[in-house]
C-alpha cells in the first residue's frame, strides 16, 4: 500500500498556480473542494489559448495512474504547446481524483470514480467534474489513464459518427500509436479490453452499447448526454518506468491534438 503523501497533490496545485502567474493567458479557476479522510483538496480547471477550435484534457481520474497529472503538467512548458495555442481553446482539468492521488490508490477511497458517474450514488468529484463539463462544451475530449498491470500502450476512440471523419480519425490514431512505437515502446495488440476489441493497440468503442451503458463510465455518459462528440483515452502501460509513461502521454497528447487541429 503506498503511503499517503497530501504534498504529491500540493506540488501539482503549486506548480499550475506558479503557471498562471508566469503567462497572463493560462486562467486557472477552483471548480471544488474534496474533503475526506482528514484530507482537503480543491479540484482545479484550467483554460489557455483563444484559437477557434476546443478540446478538453482530462487527468487523475484514478489516483494511482500518476503518468497522466505529471505529463500533463510538462505539456505547458513545452514550446510547441503554446505554438498550438494560437490555434485553439484548451480546456483541462489536471486532477480528478486529488484524495485518490495522495494515497496512491484508484479510487477516492470508497469508489472507482469512473464506474459511477450515472449512478445514483454519485461522489462529489464527479458532481464537480460533470458540471464543469456540461457549462464547457468541447469538440474533442483526451483522457490520460494508464492499465497499471500493462507492459505496452493502448488507446480509446469512441463516439465519432460521420463516416468521412471516421475514416481519418482511424488513420490519424494509426499514425499516433506508430509515433509510441518508433519511440522503441510497445504496444498492445490483439487482446479484449473490457469486453471491446483491441486491434493492435486502438480500441473503438461504441457508445450507445448496453455495456457502455452499464459501465457508469465519464466518457458514454458524455457522448450520451451530448456533452462531447468525440473522446480519446490513453493507456500507458504501468509496468514501464514512470519517465517512460511520461513520455507517451507527451507523444499521445500532442499527436491527437496536432492531428484535431488540421
Ligand atoms: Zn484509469
């Protein structure tokens, strides 16, 4: 069990503050606050850029998949990101599950987050995440998790419907998961994924399916709802070095949101 650490949780809220003070553009706001366990953490949103087109990043939904938060806070100090800027509206929320990450486990401490955010026992942290999303349309949502138990890379598209852009989403992944493994890493092929196909390493999955449905899981419910048209979700393999998974999440995020962009 690892042990709980509030500081890892501080570091991360630190360093977005220490961001938005050093660029005007980079609006941070405190969407909540999660209290339990003797814990208090405020869940924070941030948004940069003023370009036409929007998408929303997504990270820290389970506490212990630590690849997503940290690469996620490397990306605003990357050059080529605020190059992007100029292009679009970036909207994230860089940790969830704050209580979950201080602790190092996959939930909040009760629940798996991502399993109940259509059920009636709903947790704060997923009140406060769903009401910012339904105020913040995107076109596009990216959503870093890692499969602690993997050894290679994988990745979720769901929800794009027009036949024509379909056709290019699939090409566009294709050309994301060569990027992960012309990097030496490898990636997932062939295996089922929660009951959906995995053809060597990109996972479509439908929506509208009656396990989707059932799985109270943040990404059906907002293409259900509407919310979002299109998600993406990454799987860094947990059993690789941290700085390893780091660099995926960096090669993924800038990859799809390079290719949204065309
Ligand atoms: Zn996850």
């Amino acid at each position: 069990m690892p042990r709980r650490d509030p500081n890892r949780v501080w570091e991360l809220v630190h360093g977005y503050q220490a961001l938005a003070s050093r660029f005007p553009q980079f609006t941070l706001t405190e969407i909540g606050v999660v209290e339990r366990f003797g814990l208090r953490f405020p869940v924070l949103a941030g948004s940069v850029g003023d370009g036409p087109r929007s998408a929303i990043i997504l990270a820290g939904t389970h506490g212990d998949e630590i690849a997503g938060p940290l690469a996620l806070r490397q990306f605003w100090e990357d050059a080529a990101t605020h190059a992007m800027l100029a292009r679009c509206r970036i909207l994230f929320l860089p940790l969830i599950n704050p209580v979950g990450y201080a602790r190092g486990i996959r939930g909040n401490g009760n629940v798996d987050l991502n399993r109940h955010f259509e059920r009636p026992t709903a947790q704060p942290e997923n009140e406060i995440v769903l009401d910012f999303l339904r105020r913040e349309r995107a076109e596009l949502l990216v959503s870093l998790h890692e499969d602690v138990s993997a050894h290679c890379f994988y990745m979720y598209e769901s929800g794009v419907r027009e036949r024509a852009l379909f056709s290019q989403i699939i090409a566009d992944d294709v050309a994301l998961l060569d990027a992960i493994e012309s990097q030496g890493y490898a990636v997932c092929a062939g295996n089922q994924v929660d009951g959906n196909y995995n053809r060597n390493g990109l996972v479509v999955s439908n929506p509208g399916s009656v396990r989707a449905s059932r799985s109270g899981a943040l990404e059906p419910t907002l293409l259900r709802h509407g919310v979002i048209r299109r998600v993406v979700g990454f799987e860094t393999p947990g059993r690789l070095p941290l700085s390893d998974r780091i660099q995926q999440q960096l090669v993924a995020l800038r990859h799809v949101l390079e290719s949204f962009l065309v």
